[in-house]
C-alpha cells in the first residue's frame, strides 16, 4: 500500500468517501452529493450528467433515477460506468468507474418514501428524457397523477436505483502550485483486494 496519512489515512475507500462527503455536507453551499455520472450508448458515445449520490453503502454508491431516462438505459446497457464528485469549497474529488446493476425492491421503496410528495408525484409524471411539449402540459400530468395517486403514492415500477460497485477510485487534493495529492484504489475485481499506488499530479 502507497503511504498515505492524513486526509488519505485509512484502508477503507468507503469510509474515506464517507468521511470527505460529510466534510462537504458542511461547507459546500449546494447539493454536495452531487456526482457528474458518466454512460456510453451503444455507439460508444459518452454521456455525462449531474445527479444526487444517495448513499454511500460498506461496498458501493447508490443513487435513483427513472429506469427509462437515457442514463438508465444506457447504464443497464452497457453495465459500467463512472462519476465524479467535486467539492470547489473543499477542493477535492473523488472519481468512481466500476459495475452498475439496479436497487429495487424495500430499499429503492423506502427511499421513495422519504422523498417529498410533490417528488414522489412528479416521478410518476415524467416520461424522463422524452419529449415534452410544453411545461403546461406537465403540470397537468402532475394534477392528474395527483387527483389519482393522493397523498401516499407507491413507487412507480419504472424508477428505481442504480449502485455502481467500483473497480477503482481516485482521490485527489488541490496542491499548491498544481501539485495535486492523488491516490488511486484499484481491484481487478470484487473478489480481489485494493491496490492503492500515488499518481503524479
């Protein structure tokens, strides 16, 4: 293992991740679990994105999303991809590539749950990444669903979770004069152990 000490101290990734998104849950002005996720389609086209990071588990990321959005058909597509957290208040990152596979079932239902009614109510009214003609006619959409669903809608069959089980993750530190601390966690697979090497800034 690389020496690391400090803000790098540890042998858990995951920790760490969770130790520097609580630091930025502090100082960060806005959505500090924001990840810009990247996916490629099936030309080989990437595609990138910002979306909330939900949990940090003992062994991946998770977050929700509509499963006919483009993210998600291209996530179940391709089975890979990758993001970024990026805290300008801190000035870190953290960079995540690794396997993608669905959060349904009572975890993606209690997370539902939690969120407010009228997000609860415009999941079920968005057709995501389909064209919409006009913002009126959304919020008609959501009337409806409302006058159908009431105050305690279940979770739409179409939405749901996505955990990205990472291969490797970079954590990187602003250094003066651009020389940046980057240290990068990488396991040929889930079975195998973290091999943690210093990266040049």
């Amino acid at each position: 293992m690389a020496d690391r000490s400090g803000l790098f101290a540890g042998d858990d990734p995951f920790v760490i991740a969770q130790s520097w998104l609580s630091s930025a849950e502090d100082s960060e002005p806005n959505d500090p679990n924001a990840i810009a996720l990247a996916t490629v389609d099936s030309d080989g086209l990437p595609n990138v994105r910002m979306v909330l990071l939900k949990e940090i588990e003992a062994d991946a990321f998770v977050f929700y999303t509509n499963y006919g959005s483009t993210k998600a058909r291209e996530l179940d597509g391709a089975g890979k991809g990758a993001f970024v957290l990026h805290w300008k208040s801190l000035r870190r990152q953290v960079r995540v590539r690794g396997l993608v596979s669905r959060v349904e079932g009572p975890q993606a239902d209690a997370y539902y749950q939690s969120r407010s009614l009228k997000s609860r109510l415009g999941a079920w009214a968005s057709d995501q990444s389909q064209p919409l003609s006009s913002r009126a006619a959304l919020m008609a959409k959501v009337a409806k669903i409302t006058a159908e669903k009431g105050m305690h809608p279940e979770r739409p069959p179409f939405w749901g979770g996505f955990r990205i089980v990472p291969l490797e993750i970079e954590f990187w530190a602003d250094g003066a004069f651009r020389l940046h601390d980057r240290f990068r966690w990488v396991r040929k697979s889930v079975a195998h152990d973290w091999e943690v090497t210093r990266l040049n800034p």
